[in-house]
C-alpha cells in the first residue's frame, strides 16, 4: 500500500509503502529497536508489515505486527518507528500514523461480527509514567479510547478518520 510520509530536513512529502517484508531482515532488540520483531514476525497467526520509502526500500522506518485474535478480534501487538524517526533528530514524520491507519484498515477486512473495523491494543511499558504518556497521545493524536488499565481501542469512526488521513 502506497503512503506519505514527511520529510523533516526539507519538510517534504516522500512516497513510501507498507508492505510484508520480503528480502528484508527484520529490525530486533540488538539493531536498537525496542521489540524483537524478527521474533515475533515467526509467531503463529502474526502478519508482519514494514513501512520502507521507495527510494531506500531495504531500510525499515517502521514496522507493525497485526494479530486476529481468536480469529475474530483486530489487534496490533506490536508497532514501533525506527530508531532514527524518535527524538529530535528524528529523519521522518507520520510514520506511526501510517501503520495505525493500516492496521485499521485491516480490522475492517479482517475483523468478524461486532469486531470488524475496531481496533484494539495493549500499552505497556517499564515506567508507568511512560505508559501514561504513551497512552495520552494514543487518544489525543489518533483517537484511541482507553478500555481497563493497558488496553486501548479505535473504533471503526476513528479508524475511517485515521484511513482518510494518512492512507488516502
């Protein structure tokens, strides 16, 4: 799937895709990321995607792991931006907002009866002030809804909004 993303050195539009990762190594923990996706991409009823610009395809700027659970419910257990994309030198911009589009889009294709086009994930750090944080701008920036203590979810109005705006 084609995609959009910024540029920040010169606060461009660049195409990239979202795609499987074929003849791409998967980042992991040891290449600086913070999950092991070349682990985790192996696990029974995970489909990985990588999010690559097409002028560097071979290098990962984000990576999401979607999951039907029960074969039923939508869920994104993991996602994560390169590296190079977090802080203030950070290379692209929407990377995030791409791969949670996407994985809406797949809820509604995948998702069955009252699940389909919802949304739903676990926030989970190490500090819990982190998993605050992280969790404020899951609702602020992409309209997720809080649902128990870690769990969030977009709902099918949300994710068409997140669709429109990042994928279309």
């Amino acid at each position: 799937m084609k995609v959009k993303i910024i540029r920040l050195i010169d606060n461009q539009q660049v195409d990239a895709a979202i795609l499987t990762p074929l003849k791409v190594i998967l980042p992991s923990i040891t290449d600086g990321w913070r999950f092991n996706f070349k682990s985790h991409s192996k696990k029974k009823g995970f489909k990985t995607y990588i999010l690559a610009c097409e002028d560097s395809p071979t290098i990962i700027e984000g990576c999401l792991i979607f999951q039907l659970r029960d074969m039923v419910e939508p869920f994104m257990a993991f996602i994560e931006i390169a590296p190079h994309n977090k802080g203030k030198s950070k290379r692209y911009d929407k990377v995030a907002g791409c791969l949670i589009a996407f994985a809406c889009r797949l809820s509604f294709i995948n998702g069955k009866d009252h699940f389909k086009g919802w949304l739903a994930f676990d926030v989970l750090e190490e500090d819990k002030n982190d998993e605050i944080k992280l969790m404020a701008l899951y609702c602020q920036k992409y309209g997720a809804l809080q649902w128990g203590d870690t769990t969030m979810v977009l709902s099918p109005e949300v994710g068409e909004k997140l669709i429109n705006e990042y994928i279309n």
